[in-house]
C-alpha cells in the first residue's frame, strides 16, 4: 500500500470542500511515445493514405521535403511498398474491429465518409461501398440520425491561403471546464490551430495560440475575430506584424463565416458525444460544475485526452476532400490548398514571415500573466506525482482516473 503524504495548506483545502463518496477503482495506465520518421518511404506512406492525388505527392515531397522525384518513380515506390488504391485487400474483420473501437468514442458521430477517411489515415484501404454497409450494420442509430440537410450560404471570397484567418473560441464544453479555441484559413479551409484551455477569457491565451501559428506559418493579410475581450493583445498582434491598422477586423460571431460554419461540423461530427459524455457524469451525481475540487479533477483527468482528440479531428479535416458545390467553394484538400495553391488557382506567399527577434519580443512582453494559486491543482497533482497512477490515453482511462482520484480525495 503506497502512503501520501499531503501538505497541510493542501489537506485543510481538500476537507473543505469535500464532495460525496465516489466507489474507488484501481488505475494502471501505461503511455507511448511516437517518433517522428521522415524517410522517403514513411513521407510516400504518409501522404498517400490520407488520400492526396500523386502530382499532390510529388509537389509535397519537392515543396516541403526537398524530394524529388517523377511520376513514375512515385508509382514503382507504391507498387514497391505494397501500397494501391483500386481492388485494395484488406481483412474485413480488422475493419470491423477498428470501426467498433473508432464508433465507441467521439467518432460515433460521424458519418461514412468520415469513416472512410478515419480508416484511410490508418493505413486501411477500404472501398467506401464496403464502410457504408459497415457502418449500417455496426451503427443503425446513428446512420438514421445523419440525414442530410442543406444550408444557403453566401459567397466567401479570397484570393489565397493566409489572406485571412478566422479565429473564435468554442464554449460548448465550457460549463464542464473546457473551453476551446480555434482558427481556420479563410480559402483552403485548414485548421491553423485547435486548443483546449483552461480559460479562453484570458487575452494572453489566444494570443499565445496565434503566436506560435505565426511563427509557423507567417503572419496572415487579415485576421478576423468576434468583439470578445479575450481577442485585444491578438488584434493589437496582427497590426503590429503588419504595420496596417486595418489589418485586424472584428465582426459578430455569426457572421464570421468559415470558423462559425466549421464549428458547426464540429458539433455534429465529434464534440457532441463530449457533451452528452460530461452530461452523463452530472446526471450519475459523479460531477458537479459548480464543486471546485470535482472540476480541477476532472481537467487533470480529461484535459490532455480532449486535446488529443483535438489533434485528430485536425489531423482529419486538414487531409479530407472537400466535394465542389454551387457554392463556388474551392474544392479539394484543405492541406493541398494551403501549401500547393497554384494548382486550384489561389495566390501563394500571401503569409509574411517575421524575425525571431521580432517573435522574441512579443513573447516576452505581451504574453506573461501570472497565474493564480490552485490548491486543488496542486492538491491532485500531488497525488499522481507520489503514487502509481498515470495520465490517461483514452477517455475510458480518464474516467476511471476521475473516480480514483475522486475516492482519494474524499477518502473512501
């Protein structure tokens, strides 16, 4: 039996504000490390199962590999490697299980073609026919509850990638403690960054966000927010980096077209299944929003496994193929249209880069705010720093994490 010893201030905190008896569950968790491999081979395997055409391949390799190579050379490499689109083999009862395990989470929400593309990213060549019938079969409820349904848009007009950005935070997940915020580009639709935060009223926290993005992809012409607070010091940012005054507008979110319409696909296709996941909790009385200890347990728990499905749902949209509409909607894939605009007819360089200095600068005075003093952060964190616990990889380990730590916490 492993003993804690708890600060006094931390154990006079915790008796305060102690919550109901929760039954206590065991935890052993074990995490993996992935490393990056950025041989010809993997980059070939990368880009071709998430569905990029082989001149797409190709211009990816010279544009942002400096691999070059034709055609033909790209087909004697798939061919080499196995790799092939049409008549794929693939082992039915792998796709079933891999399906099952993708439907028993936040992908349940989505439809066949997400589906598709989610087994495409994990090297499973399946027709789309065959994830159809699967996903009748495996899911019925949920493919009677996705009817389609057709919206009026607008005409959204741009030039190029990084003409304009739109950024806006999501308060869905907020009551439970998980605000998010995210930023996509106005003309080939790629999500430029998608965080969840311990606070998205803090100004220094979107700025933050948007920082790193520039330093990553260059400064944008424009950049588009709702009239939030929150938004100041990413404003101020954005006309400092441009010397234009003009080069930041604010706009209603409603009217903020492209990051309105795609956290629209967001609540339908993955966020919803957060929600009803953290409404269950309040209404099992396991959680409660408003009990200061049950909600710091439940962001230690669930905050780097929400962020991990943010990296994929991003993951996925950026490689997914956006269908041609009477829209005028640029069709294509989001990562295509950002780095390889030429070839859908959009102005590339529009982005300009800064100067480490310049980044410096910014990071260094406008991004620091000092933190308030957490007790039951520290509290928790304590706990899994003295023990055998760990942090979870999945939402089925953050939960039974929660209750764990919650049992400790109310000492049953």
């Amino acid at each position: 039996m492993t003993v804690i010893i708890i600060p006094a201030r931390i154990l006079e905190y915790v008796s305060i504000n102690m919550a109901a008896n929760i039954d206590n569950n065991q935890l052993q968790l074990s995490s993996d490390t992935d490393s990056e491999d950025n041989t010809e081979q993997s980059l070939i395997e990368y880009y071709f199962s998430r569905g990029f055409q082989y001149k797409s391949i190709i211009d990816f390799l010279t544009k942002r590999h400096g691999i070059i190579i034709s055609e033909r050379t790209l087909r004697n490499r798939l061919n080499e490697y196995g790799l092939r689109r049409r008549s794929p083999n693939f082992d039915m009862n792998a796709v079933r299980g891999v399906m099952q395990n993708l439907l028993n989470g936040p992908g349940n929400t989505g439809g066949y073609r997400s589906m598709w593309h989610a087994l495409r990213t994990q090297g499973l060549q399946v027709p789309r026919r065959v994830v159809e019938q699967l996903m009748r079969e495996l899911d019925p409820k949920g493919c009677q509850s996705r009817r389609a349904r057709r919206l009026r848009r607008r005409t959204y007009h741009v030039p190029g990638p990084n003409y304009c950005w739109h950024t806006d935070g999501y308060d869905k997940l907020k009551p439970y403690g998980f605000p998010i915020h995210g930023c996509i580009d106005g003309w080939s639709r790629k999500i430029i960054w998608l965080h969840v935060a311990r606070s998205n009223n803090k100004p220094e926290i979107p700025a933050a966000f948007f920082l790193k993005s520039v330093q990553e992809y260059g400064c944008p012409v424009k950049l588009r927010s709702d009239c939030g607070t929150e938004n100041g010091i990413m404003a101020a940012m954005q006309c400092q980096f441009r010397s234009e005054a003009h080069a930041h507008f604010y706009g209603t979110s409603p009217a903020n077209q492209r990051i309105e319409c795609w956290w629209s696909q967001f609540r339908k296709n993955r966020s919803t299944w957060w929600i009803n996941c953290f409404k269950d909790l309040c209404e099992r009385n396991i959680f409660s929003p408003d009990n200061e200890l049950e909600s710091e347990c439940l962001w230690l728990c669930f905050s780097d496994v929400i962020q991990k499905d943010l990296d994929y749902v991003k993951e996925q949209w950026n490689t997914h193929r956006i269908r041609d509409s009477k829209h005028e909607t640029i069709p294509g894939i989001p990562d295509e249209l950002y780095y390889i605009p030429e070839n859908s007819g959009g102005v590339e360089n529009l982005a300009m880069p800064l100067p480490d200095n310049q980044i410096q600068y910014v990071e260094e005075n406008l991004l620091h705010f000092n933190e308030e003093q957490n007790m039951a952060k520290d509290y928790f964190e304590h706990i899994l720093e003295n023990s055998d616990l760990h942090q979870p990889t999945n939402w089925q380990e953050a939960e039974q994490l929660y209750f764990t730590l919650m049992a400790i916490a109310n000492g049953t």
